[in-house]
C-alpha cells in the first residue's frame, strides 16, 4: 500500500485529509505533498496501529505559501509485536501563516518508532510548533482501568481505542 497525495489550495480553500491503517497491511509508505495559498487551511490526520512485522511510513511535505494560511498535522501511532513506524514532516513557512504538528506514537512489546519533525520559518512572522511523545502504556492508566472491572487486555483495549479517537 504505497498511495501518494498531491494537494494544491488556491485563496481560502479548506482541506481534510484523514487517513486510519488499523493492522492487515505489511507495509505501506505513504507520500502527502502539499501548497497552501492565503487564508487556506489544511488539516491531516493520521492514526495507524502496525502489529506483528508490519512497516508503516509517512511522509508529508507542506508549503504554507499564502499570507494566513494553516496546516495542523497529528499522527497518532500504536506499534505492537515488533512492527515499525516512521513519521517525517517538512513544513515551511514562506510567508505569515502558522503550523503546528503532533506526533504521538504508544509502543507496546517490542515495536519501535522513528518521529522527526522539521520546521522551517522562511518569513519573520512564521509561527511554526510541533510536540512529540513516544512511550508506553501509564502503569496507572492500566490500574486505574483494571481497578474498575477490566482485565489487563480489555483495559489496554480501551486506552488504545481512546488514543486513536
């Protein structure tokens, strides 16, 4: 699973891309380029849980390019078994405008994840922010969960549900 998404926003148009890959592909890279024009917003969202072997990549490359335009760009990622993600964002900044990206990955058993998040303000009043987060499961999420009725698995069932809403 290899698509590839080419987006271009003239004046104030507005733009969602959402994608959800929830186990059943070995591997995918998917490929997002975008340019927005002024006051035009573009929003993507990314969830992908991997399992087993499974490879996911992402790699999205945005140009704010008009006066006030936005992008907001969130990957929330679940890796299980010994499966393997990588998030690469470029987003520049070539005039006033904002950016912001969130990157939040939960590994579980062995999987590992590679976030990098590039920010280029190319206009002194870019306003470009990015967070990320890479980690396990909170013991007192589990407990708290467990404490209520849940069994182990029905409880990391339950927060994994939750991060990827």
């Amino acid at each position: 699973l290899n698509p590839t998404t080419k987006v271009t926003m003239a004046e104030n148009a507005y733009a969602e891309m959402a994608l959800t890959q929830l186990g059943g592909v070995d591997e995918a890279k998917r490929t997002n380029a975008a340019e927005v024009g002024a006051g035009s917003v573009l929003l993507i969202t990314e969830r992908v849980m991997t399992d087993g072997t499974q490879v996911a990549e992402s790699k999205n490359d945005v140009d704010l390019r008009g006066t006030d335009s936005k992008s907001n760009i969130v990957s929330r990622s679940v890796l299980k078994g010994d499966s393997r993600q990588d998030f690469y964002v470029n987003l520049a900044a070539h005039d006033r405008c904002y950016g912001h990206i969130e990157c939040d990955a939960i590994i579980m058993d062995n999987g590992s994840n590679q976030t990098i998040p590039a920010l280029r303000a190319l206009h002194p009043d870019a306003s470009l922010t990015h967070e990320a987060s890479i980690g396990k499961i909170a013991n007192d999420q589990l407990m708290k969960l467990m404490s209520l009725g849940l069994d182990y698995d029905a409880a990391v069932n339950r927060i994994i549900q939750g991060f990827l809403k």
